[in-house]
C-alpha cells in the first residue's frame, strides 16, 4: 500500500481568522487521535506491514505539525460540563415549572427558539446543553429561571466587568 506524501504551505499567521484557528485546532485533536490509533497498528501490525503504517503515522505527524501553525484553541469553550445531578436537578426543575406555568415543550421550544427535540432531550438527559441553549431556556420569563439560580455564571455580568477599567470597577464596588 503506498500512502501519498502530502505538502501543505500556510501562510503567516491568519490572526484575524479566528473560525479557521479553531477549526485548525479541532482538524489537529482529530489527528492526535488518529496517529494514537496509527501506533497502535504499528504495533499490532507484522514486521512487513509496519513499514506502511510507519509511513502512515509519519504524513499524520506532518499535517498535524502543519495545522500547529494556525490551529488555535477556543477563547472559551461553548460547553460547559455540568455533572449529571446538576443535569438531572435542571432537567426536573425545567419540567417542574413548564408544567406549572401550562407550558407545552412545544410552547417552550417556539418561545426560547429551539426545537421540541432539544426540549424533550434536556428533559430526559439524553443531551449535554451548551450554555448558549440554557441562556435562551432562562430568557423565557414564564419560567422564571436565572442563570444564578441555575449556580451558573451570568456571561452579561462577566463581560461587563471585563470591559470596566480599574478605576471604574472600584467605583461600582462602591456604589452600593
């Protein structure tokens, strides 16, 4: 089996482009991965096939050297990880008060713009919620859901806080 010799030329930094960085960067968790599973068959391969799968690894190990150039890790990661009892207690609490205000996952879905499926997935855990789809459950005030009351952090707050400059964050310190 001959594997393909592959060259790949990037240019210098494309600092503005954040989406291609991050997909570089998951492109390249990708090959780890794969040049894992690529030494494995190394190893498991015999003496006359090693060579091929050697040859293998080494053109993974390139394009994932290659893809180090640009590949950039998210700012900040769209997914938190919750634990399951916190799963569970949002998934009961999120049925508890749709249910109380007579809201169908239907109704609910329309209102925080996600589909029935993701609704009904929440409820019954099948899914691990990004934050921004617990952001637009809690936007539905019917519920009367916050992010603090989830023990989450309130991403407007954070970034608001970011963006005062020392002397002003004093001052809203004491504000009171």
């Amino acid at each position: 089996m001959q594997i393909p010799t592959m060259t790949l030329s990037i240019e210098a930094p494309l600092a503005p482009d954040c989406h291609r960085s991050r997909v570089a960067w998951q492109a390249q968790r990708f090959l780890s991965e794969a040049a894992s599973q690529l030494g494995d068959l190394v190893r498991l391969s015999s003496h006359s096939q090693q060579q091929t799968w050697r040859q293998a690894l080494h053109a993974v190990e390139q394009v994932s050297a290659t893809l180090a150039q640009v590949a950039r890790p998210p700012l900040r990661s769209r997914r938190y990880r919750y634990s399951l009892d916190w799963r569970r207690t949002f998934a009961a609490m999120l049925r508890e008060r749709r249910e109380e205000r007579g809201l169908s996952r239907q109704q609910l879905a329309e209102r925080c713009k996600l589909s029935i499926g993701t609704i009904r997935n929440i409820e019954t855990l099948r899914v691990h919620p990004e934050i921004d789809t617990i952001e637009r459950i809690v936007s539905v005030k019917e519920l009367g859901l916050s992010l603090v009351l989830l023990g989450l952090p309130d991403r407007a707050s954070e970034r608001e806080a970011s963006q005062l400059t020392p002397a002003r964050a004093d001052l809203r310190d004491h504000s009171g």
